[in-house]
C-alpha cells in the first residue's frame, strides 16, 4: 500500500494499480499538486479553500446577528409593519439597509 500518481496526472492512495503509476510521498493536503518532483500548492484550490471557510463563518455569524434572527422569524406583513413603524428617520433607515445589506452578501454567495 502506497502513495501514486497516475498517467493522467491524478492521485490515489491504496495498492499500485498499473506499472507505468508513480510513487509519490503523501500528498499534505487537497489543496496540493504534484509537480513531478514535490508537492506544491495550487493557489487557485487554496484561494476556493479559503472562501468556502469565509462563507461559512460569515453565514454562522449572520445567524447570530440579533437584527437578521429577529427578522427571520417575521412574515412579510410582520416585516413591513415593523419597518412602517421603526424606521422613521434616515439613522434607522441607513441601519435597516445596512442588515438587509449583510443578509444579502451572505445569500448571494449560496447562489
């Protein structure tokens, strides 16, 4: 049982399954490449790494936000009668788009 790569460039991991594969230390992470030589990492599977865990936090930290709990648990109507009565000056409206604005960012990403 070893580390290989194959002709066509892909790994695995297991008993060699052709004579022509290569054997190859183990690869450190998913995010790694062989170059023919060494492992080296692929900036693009990285930078999609790191944006996955972003959205993740940023999703996990609009559920915790009070003003987007409270306003998932609203109806449409309950939503307009709450924006009707709470935002009534340009403060209040800068703060309601600012929340939307966050819930937005983080859904646009799902899509």
């Amino acid at each position: 049982m070893g580390f290989y790569i194959d002709q066509s460039g892909r790994y695995y991991e297991g008993d060699k399954a052709s004579d022509a594969d290569s054997l190859v230390p183990q690869r450190p992470s998913y995010i790694h490449d062989w170059n023919g030589a060494t492992w080296v990492v692929n900036a693009a599977r990285q930078a999609a790494a790191t944006q996955a865990l972003q959205d993740i936090q940023d999703a996990s930290d609009a559920k915790a936000y009070a003003k987007l709990k409270a306003l998932s648990q609203m109806t449409p109507a309950q939503v307009q009668g709450w924006v009707t009565t709470n935002v009534t000056n340009l403060a209040q409206a800068q703060d309601a788009i600012a929340t939307l604005a966050i819930a937005v960012s983080v859904l646009i990403r799902r899509l």
